[in-house]
C-alpha cells in the first residue's frame, strides 16, 4: 500500500491512540538512550506514521526484525519510566499547572465583574499568564 493511502487512513481515524500517545511521550523523553537502529524504526513508525512493512521494506529488513525490535524499544522505554518517572512526574506537573490557571482565571473574571473599572489591566494580566478565558474579559463590558 502506498504511503500517501497510509497516511490519509491514519488521519481519517482521528485521534492517536492512548498507547501509541503513551510511546511517543516515552521516546520523546528517553529516546536518546535507545540505539540508533532503535531510534529511527520508533521515529518511523510512531512519528511518521509508517507501518511495519512500509519501515521494513525502506529499511532492508524483515517485518518480523522490524517488529521484533520496536518491541525491545517499548519494554527499554517503560523500563527508563519504572525507574525515572519522568513521564509520571510531568503528567501530575501539567495537571497541577492547568489546575492552578484555571483559578487564576477564575479569580481574574471574579476580580473584572467586581471591578469593571480595572478590566483593561486585568486583561493584560490574564495575556501575561496566558490564560484563555480571562483573555477576553476587557471585551465583556
């Protein structure tokens, strides 16, 4: 199958999968420590979206070999996880922060409706922090 069928079928599908997005957190934080044979059939196959076959066939090798192989590349990538806990510990980090601009956005809209008066200057902080709600609250007068 060519890679240009491959491509728009994958796209049609829609959103990546739980377990191909947890891979792709995995390499993209312990990917320097794999092999370069490992590194680029796992860039292939997770970041460009080709198939075992299409990396087999582009690589010289066997679909199995190619198989085989992403497969020591996953069980090396959530043995660094077990370990490290890097993609753990960014996961709870991300949620904290979304937790904590969520109230501040909250508290911004609270503070604009109290005092209409400071709209244009809380909507310059809400931009320095970047918080999307609160963005818009100077045009809600």
């Amino acid at each position: 199958m060519p890679i240009a069928t491959v491509k728009s079928a994958a796209s049609e599908e829609g959103a990546i999968s739980g377990e191909r997005l947890k891979y792709l957190r995995l390499w993209d934080i312990y990917g320097s420590l794999l092999t370069e044979t490992q590194r680029e059939f796992c860039e292939l196959y997770y970041l460009c979206d080709l198939s075992l076959s299409e990396i087999a066939e582009e690589k010289g090798v066997t679909k199995q070999s190619v198989s085989d192989t992403l497969k020591k590349s996953r069980e090396i990538l959530e043995h660094y996880e077990e370990k490290l806990h890097v993609d753990e510990g960014n996961r709870a980090y991300d949620l904290a922060v979304s937790d904590m601009m969520t109230k501040v956005s909250r508290a911004l809209a609270e503070f604009s409706q109290r005092h209409p008066e400071f709209a244009e200057e809380i909507g310059a902080i809400a931009d320095m922090v970047c918080v999307g709600e609160a963005v818009s609250l100077s045009e809600e007068e």
